[in-house]
C-alpha cells in the first residue's frame, strides 16, 4: 500500500456532486469513522484523508454508528473476495465501477501482473485526483457512466476480469443492471462480477433515510433473488450469496451492535435488506 501522504496546506477542494454522485460522502464518511473507532472493522486511513480534503457538510447526512458498521462490514467483503480472486489469478484485470472516492486499490493492493481500472462520471474522477494519489502499478482510470456502452470498448479482454462494484446497483433500474451485467460477462471472456444489492424493504423504506433525502438520491433496484440475475448471460453463476447482517467482521463489534445484528439477521422481513453477491462467468 502507498504510505499515506500529509495532507495538502492548499485549500480543500470544492465540488459540484448531487444525488447519486452525492452519496459517495456517505460512503467515504462511514468508512472515516470505522476507522477512528477502537476496534475497526475496515480500518481504511485513506477514508479520513480524503475527507479532510473536501469542503462538505458530512453532519447534515445524519449518519449513525449502524450504518458506519454496515458500510465498513460490506466493503471489507468485497475486498476480501476481490484479493481472492487475485490470489488464484496471478495475471488479470480488476475494474472497479463507479469507484467515487474509494481507495479500495490500495487497500486490496496488486501485483505487476495486475491490471486495475477504476471508472467513475467525468466530475467524480475530477474530483478523485485532487483528493486521492493513484496507487503504483498498472493503474488506469475511466470517466465515463457505467451505462453507456462505449467505455467498455476500451478495456482489453486478455485476462480474467473481477469487476466490482460497491453501492451502485441499487441506483440504476433493473433494464440498466440488466444490460451492464450482460455487457459486462459478454465483454471479458471469464472472470467474476463481485457487488452489493438492497432488498425491497430498502426501496421501500427509503423515505425515511435521511442521507437519501438530503443527497436527492433514489433507489429503483432491489434483488431479491440473486439466482434470477443468472438468467443474464449463459454461463453466469451465483458462487456466494451473504446477507449483510451475517458478514464476517460482526464477531469485531460491540455486544449491542452484534445483538442488533444478529436480530435483524432472523427478521424475515429485515434481514434481506442488504446483501453481497459474488458470480463466476
């Protein structure tokens, strides 16, 4: 991992993000306070660095404890199975959709071998170099929506390919998941898709979440049977599915926040709210 730098004396860097684009303040603030706490569940410095650097009122998010918990919880496990899937690849491509300001390239780190692409909106991306060195290696970034068709174009198909994807499903409709899911196993010939998804009781709920509401973001998409996503493309396999409230991490938390875990982990109603998915193609 790059050792982290002092922070710039410049001043912080201003920016124009609303909606969708505006929750990755959300994002990066829960994985700041994860990491000042005693025992951390992702433990990711590059978070506080980046939010010292930008001029944002994180206080209207109204963010709790919980949600800093689930947030660091789903982003170590996709890490985790990201730095699997490099382990028993020793060449390949890993491309990071809707990256935001997240640093998980330095978190996982990679090989020489390894070729990492992080994709982002062109505003985001600005944003990114002003607050966050690239880590050393084969390193690329892409500004551009991950819904249009053309960026893929650009990456070549020579490896197997992890694309991961952290807090983006839930902001696109199912045809636009639908039809990035398809691009994405049709472009690279194998590899695997790595991503989180919300269940309906999140879309329906929405309302009264208050980073939601202060950010004018909007939820369209639940999964609520991953096994229906196979249908895809051919040859599409749901490896691992992991409810959030059974992540791995939640042995690190407080007794009140482990029972409250593992209350909402047996709630038929709750406990699908949130969940990590892992397919092979």
């Amino acid at each position: 991992m790059l050792p982290l730098p002092s922070i710039p004396d410049a001043p912080q860097s201003k920016f124009a993000l609303k909606g969708v684009q505006e929750t990755l303040m959300m994002t990066v603030s829960c994985k700041a306070e994860d990491a000042k706490l005693p025992r951390p569940i992702l433990n990711d410095p590059w978070a506080g660095y980046v939010a010292a650097q930008v001029t944002y009122d994180f206080s209207k998010l109204q963010l709790r404890p919980v949600l800093w918990t689930t947030i660091a919880l789903r982003a170590q496990q996709l890490d985790t199975w990201t730095a699997a899937f490099l382990k028993s690849h020793e060449t390949a491509t890993v491309v990071h959709l809707a990256c935001g300001l997240d640093a998980r390239a330095h978190r996982v780190g990679f090989q020489p071998t390894v070729r990492w692409i992080d994709v982002d909106l062109p505003n985001v991306i600005a944003l990114r170099k002003k607050v966050l060195p690239s880590p050393q290696g084969d390193y690329y970034i892409i500004a551009a929506s991950v819904t249009d068709e053309d960026w893929l174009k650009a990456i070549p198909t020579d490896r197997p390919t992890a694309v991961v994807f952290e807090g983006l499903t839930m902001y696109l409709s199912p045809q636009e998941g639908g039809l990035l899911i398809s691009r994405l196993c049709t472009h690279f010939p194998s590899g695997e898709l790595i991503f989180d998804c919300t269940g309906w009781i999140t879309i329906k709920l929405q309302k009264d979440v208050i980073w939601l509401q202060s950010t004018g973001a909007k939820m369209k998409w639940s999964i609520d049977n991953p096994k229906a996503i196979e249908a895809l493309h051919k040859g599409l396999v749901l490896k691992d599915d992991l409810i959030s409230f059974k992540t791995p991490g939640i042995e690190k938390l407080r007794l009140g926040m482990k029972i409250r875990m593992r209350i909402m982990a047996i709630l038929p109603v709750f406990r699908y709210m949130g969940r990590n998915l892992r397919y092979t193609f």
